[in-house]
C-alpha cells in the first residue's frame, strides 16, 4: 500500500501537520481524539458496506434508513436524506429521511420540487462536486424562491449535499442538515461521503434490479436476462467499493508514514503508538476489501475453463507463500489433471495452505497435502498438527468475517471463499479436528478429467 513519496519535504510536512490534526504544537489528546475518530468511521462504513452486500432484497430500505441514521449521527447532523432527480419533469423529490429526536421530519414537504429552485447545487452536483453551506444567514436574500428562503423555514443552518452518480449519469443526491448549531465537514469527511453515496446508488441498483426479476418471474427469457444483468451488477458494485473504499485508506497509510518517517526519532513510544495502532487497522481493512472483492466475484468469473494440471498449479501456489522455516509442507507426489477456473484452484489451495500455516502452534509444524479418487470424485485433503478447532466452530468457521482468532490481520473471509469454490464446482468440505493436536480439511471435486 504504500507509495513514493514526491515533492519538497516542507510541503510533505505541511500536508502530514494538516491531516494529524496541527501537527506537534497539538495537545496529544486532541492528537489521539483525531486518530480515534478515522477509526470509529473506517469501522462504520466497512460494517454499513458488509451489511449490503449481505442484505436480502426485502430489507435493503430499513438498511438504508439505519445507514443514514449512523452517518447522521456520525457527522452531528440533525437530519440526513436521499432525494432522486428527475430530469424528465425537472423535479427532485425526497425518497428516505433521518431525523434526529426532536427534529420534524419534513419528507412529506419536499415532493416534486422544481429544480430551478436550487439552480446552485445543481450545478455543483452536475459536475460531481458536493454542495456545502456551512451558514444559511450569510446566503444572500434572493427572493421568496430562493435558495435561503427555502432553508430558513426548514430551521437549517448548515447543510452539505452529495451527488449520486450512476454510470455518468446524476441520479439524486444525499444530503445532511444541522439544525441546533451551524457543522463544519472536513476534506476527509466530504470524502467518506463520497464513499458512502456511491455504495447507496450500487445497493439501489441491486434493489431495483431484484424488484424487476421478482415482476417477471413467470417470463423465463426476461428472467434469465435480468438474473445476468444483476449479477454483472453485483460485481460493478463489489469492484466499485473496493475501489472507493482503498483511495482513503491509501491516503491515509501515506500519510502516517510520511509523518513516522520524519519524527520517529523526536517523538516518544507512547506518542508513535497510536500512529501504528491506525497503520495496522489500515492494513487489516485493506485485506478485508480484498477478501470481500474476491468473495463476491467467485462465481462471477469470465476467463475460459481450461485443463489443469494440479501439481504444476500446487507448486505455484507454494512458491508464492511465506512459510516460516519451522514449518514443512509436504505435497503428494501424483496429483490427477482436473477442468475448471484455475483462479478459483489456486484461491481454494490458497486458503486452506495459509490457514494450516497462520494456526500452526508447534515448534516443528507439519502441513501434508493430498488427494484420493473414489466413486467418480477426487477427495483432496490439506492436514496439519496446530493448535485444531473445538466441534462447536466447525460450521461457525465457513461464515463470512467468522474467525476464530481476533487478533490477527486476516479478513475472516478465507474459507468462506474456500466453500463457495467447492459449492460452485458441486463438491463439498468437512474437517476433523482435535484441539492441541491438529485439523485435517477435507473437499471433494467431481472427477472430470481422469
């Protein structure tokens, strides 16, 4: 994740004294409060992300309600909402809204208002920019349709207003009112909610493609059409969160870095501690997207089917991993030949060689990996002497983000993509397992090569 660092060392600080919070000057509990709150929202927008792409079809608008309460809450905002534009009539009306207690909600009020009405955001959002009034009384007295005397009766002192973009196209907007005292939003925070208009338009996409299968179910031909085009949505949708949710987390890993590089030796231990504390969090949500990413396009897979020979693919996939010395991996020597995607081979071997290796608790570990035919199936096993799983984890340890290990980097997201390659390729997977002595992972494949 890292990147070079370019231009002059003073502008380097500068930006590095700006992103922490006013630099070393800063008291260092202002410091930790800064640091503290990039965590809380880096862990709410991955929860509000995993709660969509796990979400049924039937409970996507209560999720976006809840969504946009946490967000509200999370920036101090009185009320948040969503309106959808309609370019065709020239209107924009409110689709869902969050009040704060004690505030009136006023989605029943803003139906079908004209857009020349707000001809200034909707500039700012035609060119993909937000809209951000930190102070209603300074706009300008501009007539009883204007922008002011809008906001003013609706006891808004500040808003901030971001673009929905679908496919170049401007969609609608979110939108978050402070009514009891005027909000100021960061750079950072805009951009968060960059991050979370775009996974609102993707899981409104998804809603909306669902609803439509679920209206011609009887129609075979437009069933199997909209079924394709849900899922080539899907997977726009999961690559388009990876990749919205890495910018930020790249921006802040360099920044951290740049600033460990140039006060390493002037800061104390306890004044660094939290600045790794946000660099490792970095780095474990990065490998959680990536999990999620890989998760979710399994059985999106375009390349071709090919033959594979499973031996050459297995040593492959050894040369790529980092085994401790301590550790021997011993791999049977006749492996069959097998038909299929070998991203999805090397993923399911993957996983499994690196889970056997991340739990291997033994001065002298020991991974062996083979494989069995019987009745038209190839029975593959992956067996190591770890610390084993207690009986009561077996099923618990395929869910998605179920590990058994909190402490560690890994997404939890590993042999949730292990049983959905066997599923996919209708085999299936069980283990045997004693704690303190070691667990032997078990899948079979269909022969379909000899």
């Amino acid at each position: 994740m890292k990147e070079e660092l370019t231009g002059p060392m003073d502008k380097k600080s500068q930006m590095v004294t700006t992103a922490l919070g006013g630099g070393l000057g800063e008291d260092q509990l202002e410091k930790d409060k800064i640091i503290e709150r990039q965590l809380r929202f880096q862990n709410l927008l991955m929860s509000i992300s995993t709660q969509y792409i796990n979400a049924d079809v039937s409970d996507i608008d209560r999720l976006i309600q809840k969504s946009l309460q946490q967000i509200g809450e999370f920036v101090e905002a009185d009320r948040s909402y969503i309106f959808s534009y309609d370019f065709t009539a020239n209107t924009t009306s409110n689709t869902y809204e969050w009040c704060a207690q004690g505030i009136e909600p006023e989605i029943h009020n803003l139906q079908n208002i004209p857009v020349d009405f707000i001809p200034q955001w909707l500039q700012a959002h035609r060119m993909g920019r937000p809209f951000y009034v930190e102070d209603v009384s300074q706009l300008p007295q501009d007539g009883e349709f204007g922008l002011r005397a809008i906001l003013e009766p609706q006891g808004i002192k500040s808003l901030i207003t971001i673009p929905e973009i679908k496919n170049n196209e401007l969609i609608g907007f979110i939108g978050f009112d402070s009514v009891r005292k005027i909000n100021q939003y960061s750079q950072n925070e805009q951009d968060i909610l960059f991050v979370y208009a775009n996974m609102l338009v993707n899981v409104l996409l998804r809603k909306e493609s669902e609803e439509r299968i679920a209206e011609q179910e009887a129609k075979k031909e437009e069933l199997l059409q909209h079924l394709s085009q849900q899922n080539q949505e899907l997977n726009e949708y999961a690559h388009a969160v990876s990749h919205d949710l890495k910018a930020p987390l790249i921006n802040i890993y360099t920044l951290i870095t740049w600033f460990l590089d140039d006060h390493k030796t002037t800061l104390t231990e306890s004044a660094l501690k939290p600045l790794y504390q946000v660099q490792q969090n970095v780095e474990k949500m990065d490998h959680l997207i990536k999990g999620i990413l890989d998760y979710a396009t399994i059985d999106k897979l375009t390349t071709a089917d090919r033959d594979i020979d499973l031996k050459a693919l297995l040593e492959d996939v050894l040369e790529t991993l980092l085994v401790p010395a301590h550790i021997h991996i011993h791999l049977q020597k006749s492996w069959p030949r097998m038909y299929g995607n070998d991203w999805r081979f090397k993923q399911l071997f993957q996983n499994l060689i690196q889970n056997a290796i991340k739990y291997s608790d033994k001065p002298k570990g020991k991974i062996t990996i083979g494989h069995s035919e019987r009745e038209g199936v190839n029975e593959f096993f992956i067996k190591d002497n770890g610390m084993g799983i207690h009986p009561d984890h077996f099923e618990r340890i395929f869910q998605v983000f179920n590990k058994l290990d909190h402490n560690n980097a890994s997404s939890g997201i590993g042999l949730s993509i292990v049983k959905k390659i066997v599923h996919h390729y209708k085999g299936s997977i069980w283990l045997q397992s004693e704690e303190g002595r070691g667990t032997t992972f078990y899948f079979t494949l269909p022969a379909a090569l000899g």
